[in-house]
C-alpha cells in the first residue's frame, strides 16, 4: 500500500469515527449542570426576577464596600461536580468590569462571556446558548460600561471613515448600527448613548440569532437584561 493510500484511509477513519461521536453526543438529552439525581430543584431554580434581584442587591454592597466576606475554598469539591450559575453575562473585556466582583456574586454563580465591546460572536453565542439550555440559568445580561475602548474606537473610525488594522476592523464593524442608531437620536453625550444602544443591540442579537435564547425568553422562562456599569461610581444601570 502506497503511503498515500494510507493517509487516506487513517483520515477517513477519523473522520467516520469523529462523526460517530457526533451523533452519539448530539442523541444524549439536555440535562442541568447537576451531578445527582437529587428530586429536590437546582439551587438556581429560580425566576428571573429573584435572580436580577439578587444581582441588584449585590451591586448595591459593592458600591456601599459591604461586600460579603467569603472563603471561596468552602465549597470547592462540590463545585468540581456540579455548577448552578444564576445568571449568564455577556460582558466587556475591560480589565475593569469583572461581573462576579461587580455583582457580589460567588464562584460558580455567574457565567461569564466576554470580548471587547461586549458584542455577540459565535462562539460567544454558543456559549451563551450553553448556559440556558443546559446549565439552566434564569436570567441572560448583557454588561456595557462607560468609556469603553471598543465603542470609542467605533466612533473614531466611523466619523475618520479609517479601518482599524487586524481583526479590529470586525470589532468596530459589529458595534456600526450602535453608532447610527445612537447618531440618529442627536445625544448629547455620543459615546454614552451609543454604548447604551451597542447593549441594546446585543440583547436583541441574542433573542434574534438564537432559536435557544429567543424561545426561551419569549415562553418567560429566561429572562433578558441590559446594564452599564459605570467606572467611577460602579453603579449598574439597568438599561
């Protein structure tokens, strides 16, 4: 047999037995992030509602420096079996908006997606879709904050007419209708009202690119929220 006749054969014997594993995972059902098989309801069983309410509570402590002291070490077995985040975060990369902190939140309570500008990307989104169908989180946010980069940058290149090098150009292209929609409301501050409508955004790309995200914030069994967390204040505006 010539070597490349055996090439061909290991990669289709990959590729046969890849696709096998494919449709053995894809018949497995949906399940929570539980580890037993416990009839009592996951911890973060809850409504949306409680669940941006606790977020809600928790920001208010980390503005107030009241903010639970905790040993994050208690817990750490049972959280290498199961994970039952409350809410999960579409947030900013900014090295100055960390949502568990911001929150007040534990490990393993919150699931966070980040990138600059807090915009949906694929596997951001599939990401996002991991968290409601399987980890069963109640509540879906997306976090802006003020003076982002990424928006600014979108700004600048929009009213420059430039193109960023690298994939930054697909950074700023992705926050653009932001920028328009934001522009067409004559604000008085433009990157404060364009980092607003760039959340906006995100939220209804989240119901709208995924059938998993948006069916389940239209039966009510999600919720969908907006927020801007401000630097200097680290107050979390509900948008």
């Amino acid at each position: 047999m010539c070597k490349d006749d055996l090439h061909t054969r290991l990669s289709r014997r990959h590729l046969v037995a890849g696709a096998g594993a494919l449709l053995a995972a894809s018949a497995l059902p949906v399940v929570s992030g539980r580890a037993d098989d416990s009839s009592e309801p996951a911890p973060n069983a809850i409504s949306p509602s409680e669940a941006l309410d606790r977020l809600k509570q928790g920001n208010a402590r980390y503005i107030a420096g009241e903010m639970k002291e905790s040993d994050f070490s208690v817990g750490r077995a049972a959280r290498a079996t199961a994970q039952y985040p409350i809410v999960a975060v579409l947030a900013c990369a900014d090295s100055r908006v960390p949502p568990e902190i911001v929150f007040d939140q534990g490990p393993g309570d919150v699931f966070v997606v980040r990138n600059a500008g807090n915009v949906v990307s694929t596997y951001g989104l599939a990401s996002m879709e991991f968290a409601v169908a399987v980890l069963n989180v109640p509540l879906v946010m997306v976090l802006g904050h003020s003076s982002c980069g990424a928006v600014a940058a979108a700004l600048q290149s929009s009213r420059a007419r430039s193109k960023l090098p690298g994939h930054l150009s697909e950074l700023v292209e992705a926050v653009q209708p932001a920028v328009i929609t934001a522009h067409g409301k004559h604000p008085s501050d433009f990157l404060a009202a364009t980092i607003n409508e760039n959340v906006r955004l995100s939220m209804s790309h989240l119901k709208t690119r995924s059938d998993v995200i948006g069916d389940a914030v239209s039966s009510g069994k999600v919720g969908i929220q907006g927020g801007v967390y401000d630097l200097a204040t680290g107050k979390v505006e509900l948008i």
